[in-house]
C-alpha cells in the first residue's frame, strides 16, 4: 500500500530532543533583493525598510560643505553593459574611480524608476538592491535577472564620509526594457467552475484592450476574448508594512488583467497570447491543454502539488542552494513534457511569493511561475503568509472582518505583514463557486478538488466549514471518486514545532469529522517546509484493509505534506507518533496520478536529483467508515 523508506535524515532526527520554535528558518533570516540578489547582512542602511534612521547627504547641503570642495576632485564613473535590456536579462555594471580612495562601506544602490522624467529624482534612500563594491571583479558589478517591473533602472554609487552621511559620487545612465512597461507579463491560467473554459491572467501598465487570441495552432489564432483590469493600492491593504509606500514595500504593482477563454473542449491544446491592443506589446504565444471533462474515463490523469514555494531564484543559480524554487519549477516543467503522463493542473495551497508587503517580490514570483503557470491550471489559496493580519479587517478581501481569525489554540499573527489576501485576490482568479482565491472547488477527470483556507474560521459552524460540508456534500461519486482536500496547514504532521502542532490538533478537532462522513480521499498540505506521508489515519489510528496481493486498501484519508518546494526546509525533530510512514527534510514536490476509479499513486520527488525518493498507493473504493 505505501512506501517503506524513511530517510537518514528522519532516522537521525528522532533521536533528538525538541528544539525550540525559534530555531525553525524563516525568510526573515536574510534580505531578498529586487535585483534577485539576497543579502545576510543589515545593508548599508539596515533592516528598517522605510530607512528612516539613514542619512543620505542633498546635493544643496553637500555643494557648501567643505567636505564637498574635497570631494569635487573624486568621482565614480558607472557604465552598464547594455543600456536597453530584455525581460530577465542580467547586467553588468562597471566601476571606474576617479581620484577616489574606495572603502569596504561603498556600495552600489540598484533603483527601479517609474518616471525618470520627473522633475523630482527618485530620493536616494529608495534603492530596491544593493552590492558592496568588495563583491567588484575586475571592478564589475554583477546585477539580476531584472524583471520587467515597468520601469527603469539606474545605479548610483556611495560612499560613507563625514561620520555616517551617504554621498553620491556617482550614477549610472538608464537602463529601460526593449517593450516598455505595457510588456505582457506573470501569465498564468486557471480552471473556472465551467470545464468548457479557462481564465488567462496577466500583469502589465494600463493598456487600452486587453484581450486573448487563442485557437488550435500557433499561427492560427482565430479568436479573441476581452480581458478586465484591476489595480490595488496600498491603503486598500490592512495594515503596515503593506500600507506603507517605499521601493522596498509597496510600489505600484501594475494593472492584473484577465480574459476568459471559451468555448474549449477538454483534453484539447491550444495556443494563445496577451496582449494591450494592436499597438502594444504582444507576448509569446503560449500552449495550453485542458483538463479532463469532470468524470471523464479517457486515461489517467496527475496533478502536480506543493505548498510554499516563494521566489529564492530563477535560474538555479546564486548565493542560496541551487535545489529550491528554480529546480521545482524546472522539474515541473520537465514533467509537463513527459508524453506517458497527462497532467491536468497544478496545486498550490498557500504561502505562494512570501512578498508579506513587497510589491517586487509578486513581480519575481509572477517570473518565477509563468513557464509552468502558462501551460497548465495554476491552482492556488492562500496561506498565512498571504493572508494572516491582526487590524484593518475592512479591507480584507474574503469579508472575514475583524482582525482575521485568531483562536487561543493558534499561532495566527500578522504573517502577511498586513496584504491580508489583497495582492493574492487580485492576481489569481480560481473559480467563482466558493469564495474566490480563499476557498473553492474544481473537477477535473476523475478527481473533486477542494481547496479550503487554514486561515480563516474553519470552526464548526462557520462560514466556511458551511461551505466545505455544502460542497463534499454535492460530490458525485459515480462522476468523481476521488476527493483531494488542499489546505495549507496540515491536520497530521509530526514535526516538533509545538505552537504549530496545537494548530493541526484544532484543525483535525474541527474538520476531520467532515473528512470522516464524506469519505475524503487525500488531504494535501504544506506550511511546514518539509515532506510527511501518513497511513490512512483517522483519531490517530491507521485505517486500512489488506489485501491479498500485499497492498492495502485505505479505510480513511491519507494526509500527505509537502511545503519544501522552495522556502527554507526545517530543521528539527519528530514527535513519536504511530501513523507517519515517511518523513524527509528535503527540497522537492508532490505528483499524484489517478490511474482509475481505485487506483492512484504519490510520489515525492526530491530536487537534488530530480528523482522520486518516496511513493505511496492510495487503493480505495471510497466506501468504508470510521
């Protein structure tokens, strides 16, 4: 029925004692910069993002100062390798020093300018990346990728003098894009509650007609949808730090247009590309297949699944491990073009770009995801790193209100460092038969796919808990077996974070009867950054009935959690427990395949080598009880 293997790294764990919460990673532990360039240091002005305690020099403060007149004799000449670039491209920026003596305090500042033609520059202190001149090879500075965040580059170098004043001695010419800031970017697709269409999602400046051109070949693309666009500001967002408007924080974020694509046929590829009208930038033309018609019989069908993903790089390249983001979305993508596999859609429960207020980081994650997002239904909810808030519940999206959910068992703070969900809900359309990105279901093939929110009052009698009994209430089996649940904390999870674990026991207190009476098949999860299978467990017992052939037959749902396809992989002990099968503290993500009405495989693939390190088969005939 399952996979035996237990990795050395779980072997070695449970001999250990319970380390403390504080020891687990998180995020916080170093800077992302705008550049993808990522820093353990404070930076030049530290960690305070509206940098209000760094003192740049004016330029009509500098010119009187004697200071100034010594200064005059040295400057900083910076070239750029290209000085109009593409979507993605790196750069390279060169120092020439003139009379100056350079110190290991100089630093480099990358800026990203909406309006280079304002006739009040862009202040000195809202750099968006940085390198020390130490990091210098052969005087070369290193930038990017640069994303297309539409706007334009530039690159000023300072210097520390007079005690702990910032002057510039230098800056760079512009750098702009090849397609201007109305470059169609971030696509992405997803299922809609009708499976004779899809919904297309992009990023762009204003552009006066969105649309889609889409048909069954590349250079046929016959027919045209008209897209929608909606911005956000950052006083539509709760609390601060999102509220808050800095280079680092909340910068414009563009205008998320999206078009729906119809009529399709299930099972079919098609092609298409975004663009603003005639007159602007086009993107690619893009492949796209369709999922399997709900019910349909017509072959197996798999699923890629993940949680806490984020952007740590792009290429595989860079200061952090190369085995994490980029390798997951190269893997994926690998699959997509395995021709003895039909994927029908990836899903992603929660804690999607770990942006938590900044705007750049969603353009990043938007680069990061769109070679898999493009081709194939990119799923998503949200996860507390989205959503999670303690004031302004005004502006909450999902309507909760309040100060969002926040039960005396949990842990619930202000992970989202104030969005709450308004980023996510205005760039990710899922279907519209639940409450938008925070809960919804989706049939594809064989399975009913239920994505719900660990964010939100999952209580009995809530909301939502009304919603998740309404809709595994309507699943026809006879049409689709198998019910998956996604949901971005887990129920069952071993690992010894004990704020968190009160946490699972609350969610299983809550919806695990549910889980019970309707017979869920899999329960998917991520939140902790790490790989955990489970038997068929319920109340902390395995459930299941051998078979003849030496498999098993599941008498209760199987949680598998997967939350390392990116974000920092955890780092302690296990708690004793009678139902884990597998365990492992590893980079990677999860495949499943419905190979029939009974029949479906997991398989856990580790990004190290690509390979799967564990499996499971999840045998059911979706009638038994607990």
């Amino acid at each position: 029925m399952r996979s035996i293997f237990v990795s050395a790294a779980l072997v070695a764990l449970l001999a250990t004692s319970t380390l403390a919460e504080e020891q687990r990673n998180h995020a916080n532990d170093y800077i992302r910069g705008g550049t993808w360039l990522y820093h353990e240091d404070d930076g030049p002005c530290g960690r305070d993002p509206l940098r209000l305690n760094c003192s740049f020099a004016p330029t009509q403060v500098a010119n009187s100062t004697s200071l100034n007149i010594a200064l005059a004799a040295e400057s900083v000449t910076l070239t750029v390798s290209r000085r109009m670039i593409k979507h993605l491209d790196p750069l390279d920026v060169k120092i020439q020093l003139n009379g100056v003596t350079g110190t290991d305090q100089d630093w480099v500042g990358a800026y990203c300018i909406d309006n280079p033609q304002s006739q009040v520059p862009l202040a000195d202190k809202e750099y968006i990346d940085y390198q020390y001149t130490t990091a210098a090879v052969d005087g070369v500075l290193h930038f990017g990728p640069l994303v297309n965040m539409r706007c334009t580059w530039q690159f000023r170098y300072f210097t520390m003098r007079n005690g702990n004043w910032y002057y510039k001695l230098g800056e760079s010419p512009y750098v702009t894009f090849e397609k201007g800031p109305q470059e169609p970017l971030h696509v992405h697709v997803a299922s809609t509650s009708n499976s004779l269409e899809m919904k297309i999602m992009w990023v762009s400046a204003s552009v006066p007609k969105p649309q889609v051109e889409f048909g069954l070949s590349a250079d046929k693309l016959t027919h045209r949808a008209t897209g929608t666009g909606e911005t956000y500001a950052a006083s539509d967002m709760c609390q601060s730090p999102a509220t808050q408007v800095a280079a680092n924080l909340y910068r414009n974020p563009g205008m998320m247009y999206s078009a729906t694509i119809a009529p399709l046929m299930p099972g079919l590829t098609y092609y298409y590309r975004v663009s603003g009208g005639d007159s602007t930038p086009k993107s690619q033309v893009f492949k796209l297949k369709t999922p399997p018609s709900p019910g349909a019989h017509n072959g197996p069908a798999s699923f890629i699944v993940y949680g806490d993903l984020g952007d740590w790089n792009i290429h595989a390249t860079g200061k952090l491990p190369d085995d994490r983001t980029a390798t997951t979305m190269q893997l994926v993508r690998r699959d997509l073009n395995d021709p003895n596999r039909n994927y029908a859609a990836v899903m992603h429960y929660g804690d999607l770009s770990y942006a938590m207020g900044k705007t750049y980081l969603w353009d990043q994650f938007g680069a990061v995801i769109q070679p898999v997002a493009s081709e194939i239904p990119y799923m998503v909810g949200v996860g507390n790193h989205e959503y999670c808030y303690t004031t302004g519940g005004e502006k909450d999206p999902s309507g909760a209100g309040g100060g969002g959910f926040h039960p005396p068992e949990g842990n619930y703070g202000t992970d989202s460092q104030g969005e709450c969900g308004v980023p996510t809900h205005k760039r990710f359309k899922m279907p519209n038969n639940g409450n938008n990105v925070f809960w919804w279901s989706v049939e594809m093939g064989l399975v009913h796919h239920t994505m719900v929110s660990s964010e939100h009052d999952y209580t009995v009698g809530s909301t939502m808990y009304k919603w998740i009994e309404k809709d595994l209430r309507s699943v026809n089996r006879a049409k689709t077996p198998w019910v998956f649940m996604h949901i971005h904390r887990p129920m069952y999870t071993s690992e010894q974070y004990e704020s968190d674990h009160r946490v699972a026991l609350l969610i299983r207190k809550h919806l695990e009867p549910l889980l019970a009476k309707y017979k869920v098949d899999i329960v998917f999860s991520g939140h902790y950054h790490a790989y955990e299978l489970t038997c068929p467990v319920y109340l902390d017992s395995c459930r299941s009935e051998k078979l003849p052939n030496g498999l098993e037959k599941a008498k209760a749902p199987v949680h598998i959690m997967v939350g390392s396809a990116g974000a920092d992989v955890d780092n302690v002990g296990y708690y004793d427990v009678p139902w884990r099968v597998d365990a492992i503290l590893d980079y990677g993500y999860g495949r499943i395949h419905v190979y029939n009405e009974t029949h479906a495989q997991f398989e856990f693939v580790l990004n190290r080598h690509g390979n799967v390190a564990s499996s499971a088969w999840i045998i059911s005939d979706h009638d038994w009880t607990v």
